[in-house]
C-alpha cells in the first residue's frame, strides 16, 4: 500500500465533535477535486487509517481535511488529540464518484452535504472548475448545531450570482431548520433561490452525507426517472458515502 509518512502541519476545531488539520503533501501526489484518500495513525506499531475526503484543492500546496470526533472512534479518538509536528499517514491512491466527471455538463449543479459530507464540495469549489462548467452551482450543508457549519465564513464570500451557500441547522434556532433532503425533495429549494424546478434534463446532483439521506434522495432521484452515474456510465447524478454505519 502506498503510504507516506506526512506531518500535521496545523489544527482547527469548529465544534466538539468537528475539527479540521492540514497536513504537508506527499511528493508526486496527484488527485482530482472531490475525491478522497485513505489516512491513519500508528497506534502501538499497528496503522488505524479510514477514509477521508481532501478538502483542499489539488493545486493547493499542502492537503487539508475535515473530521468528524466519534468518543470511542478507533482512529478519530487519537486523531483528535494530534498538534503540528505529529506524524500522519497517508494513501496517495486516491479515488471518489465525486468528481466533476462524474456528472455529465449541465445547468446548474446542487451539491447536497450533511456533517463532514462538506468536504469533497469543497475542494470542487475551491478548484473553481465548477464556476466554468455550470451556470450555477447551488450547496445546501445540513448540521445539527451551527458550531458545525464548517467552513461558513469561507463559503458566504464566495457567494455571488453563481454560486448559493444554503446552511441548515436542525437542532438549533437558525434561519432554515429544515433538513436539505426535504428542501430538495419539496422544490423549496429552488423556488427559495428563485431558480427553475429542477430538471434531471439540466440539472446534476451531487450527494455527500450519512446513509439515510444518501438513500432517501438516491431513491427519490430514481423514482422521479435521474441517472446515477456508476460503472455502465456518467449520469446525471451521482453519490459518495459520508461514512459508514457500523453494522
Ligand atoms: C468514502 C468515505 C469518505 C469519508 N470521508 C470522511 C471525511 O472526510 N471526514 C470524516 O470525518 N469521515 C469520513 N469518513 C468516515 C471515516 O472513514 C471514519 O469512519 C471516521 O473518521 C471515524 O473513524 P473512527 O475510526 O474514529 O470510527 P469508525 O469506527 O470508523 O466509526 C464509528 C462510527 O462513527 C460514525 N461515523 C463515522 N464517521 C462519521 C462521520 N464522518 N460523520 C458522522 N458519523 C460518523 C458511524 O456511526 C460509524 O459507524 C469517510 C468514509 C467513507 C466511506
């Protein structure tokens, strides 16, 4: 397996359970906007690595990451306590359904997040490609406390007339409580931005989340006649896991 050793080079905490870090980047180290990469900690001379999005984009010179905290996480209870100067390993194969390949050009392009599925949109739109091939782009990032509105500054500057950043927060007073799957699903969204129904003619889709809302707007996408990009060819929509419920 190719694993590099790397060091963290800085660390930022946005809530209890969400932090992000930098890392240097292994030389030679290509990937494509969106996907994502393999990392651990030795932990007692064994490797704990998971899968991990790369928030930054690939011209950027170091890699940086967004992570979730879980208490008893094999990796993420260590990788929480780790400073700058510590070392981390990680897996140049890179690889992800998340891409701007993996949506066929279109009109606009809605990028559905919820937690830590924040971070392969960001990398795309920090990539900036995204602005040259689609009129608008439109992130709907759906959290429980606003703590965990990573990246928000970042993302409110980028707003312009190609780009909507819609935050939703669900279990605190905010603007919209909604969850992004129902403002999707209902059209709210769109008509909210005052854009056109969605249409799986021109527009794309792309889902980053936890299991139910990947499944429940999978299956509403299919039921209303998209396409999801997989193996047989590039659709009009297409979905990576957020992470994995444990069994
Ligand atoms: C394709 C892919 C990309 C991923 N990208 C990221 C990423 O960019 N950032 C990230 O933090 N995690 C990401 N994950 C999840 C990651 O691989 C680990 O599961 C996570 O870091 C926790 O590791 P752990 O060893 O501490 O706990 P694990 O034993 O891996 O997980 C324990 C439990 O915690 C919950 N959990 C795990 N990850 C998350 C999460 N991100 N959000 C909410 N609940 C979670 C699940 O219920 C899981 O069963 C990704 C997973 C996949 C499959």
């Amino acid at each position: 397996m190719p694993y590099s050793q790397q060091q963290i080079t800085a660390k930022h905490r946005w809530s209890d359970n969400v932090f992000s870090f930098t890392t240097t980047r292994p030389d030679e180290f290509r990937f494509k906007n969106g996907e994502f990469v393999t990392l651990g900690l030795r932990q007692q001379e064994k490797l704990v690595a998971r899968a991990y999005s790369i928030v930054s984009a690939n011209d950027d010179e170091q890699l940086e990451f967004l992570s979730i905290a879980v208490p008893d996480g094999p990796l993420t209870s260590e990788l929480v306590n780790v400073d700058p100067g510590n070392a981390i390993w990680i897996n140049t194969k890179s690889t992800g359904s998340l891409t701007l390949n993996h949506v066929q050009p279109g009109r606009h392009l809605y990028m559905i997040a919820t937690g830590t599925g924040l971070a392969p949109f960001i990398s795309l739109l920090r990539g900036g490609e995204v602005f040259e091939r689609f009129d608008k782009t439109i992130l709907v990032h759906t959290v429980r406390t606003k703590e965990g509105l990573a990246y928000r500054d970042e993302l409110e500057s980028m707003q312009d007339d190609r780009f909507h950043y819609v935050p939703t927060v669900t279990r605190e007073h905010f603007a919209t409580t909604a969850r992004g799957a129902e403002l999707f699903r209902s059209g709210e969204l769109a008509e909210s931005l005052t854009l056109p129904a969605i249409d799986p003619e021109q527009d794309r889709v792309m889902l980053c989340g936890n299991p139910n809302m990947n499944h429940e707007l999978k299956n509403f996408l299919l039921e209303a006649g998209w396409e999801i990009t997989n193996h047989q060819g590039v659709g009009n929509f297409t979905v990576e896991q957020a992470f994995v419920l444990e069994k």
